[in-house]
C-alpha cells in the first residue's frame, strides 16, 4: 500500500490519501488512521518550519494463530 500525506509545520500528519492498495480497500482505512497518528520533527527550509508532501509504503502482514 502507498500513502500520501502532509506533514505540517508542527510535525503532525494530515491530508493522508491512499495512493494504491492490495487488494484495494481493505486496510485503506487503518493505513490512514495509523499516519494520522505519526509525529515527524517539524521540516525546515531556510530555518523555519514548513509542510511537506511525503510518500510511504505500508505492508501489511498477517499471522496465523
């Protein structure tokens, strides 16, 4: 799965789209609510904080019990 999403001034995530899945939709939903939860060191440029537009890809993997 490949996410994409902005990391504002702050550190904090939003705007999370889920740019392709496997099969499609099925963890679309917890990819975004799990990003939405990450924190980043706020991202610079020229010495002040701004947003960023970053990719990620997520696997997901499921254990027998």
């Amino acid at each position: 799965m490949d996410i994409e999403f902005l990391i504002g001034p702050d550190g904090t995530v939003s705007g999370v789209t889920v740019l392709h899945s496997e099969p499609t939709e099925l963890f679309d939903e917890s990819a975004r609510k799990t990003a939405q939860r990450w924190r980043f060191s706020a991202p610079k440029r020229d010495g002040k904080a701004v947003s960023v537009l970053a990719r990620q890809r997520i696997q997901f993997t499921l254990e027998k019990s």
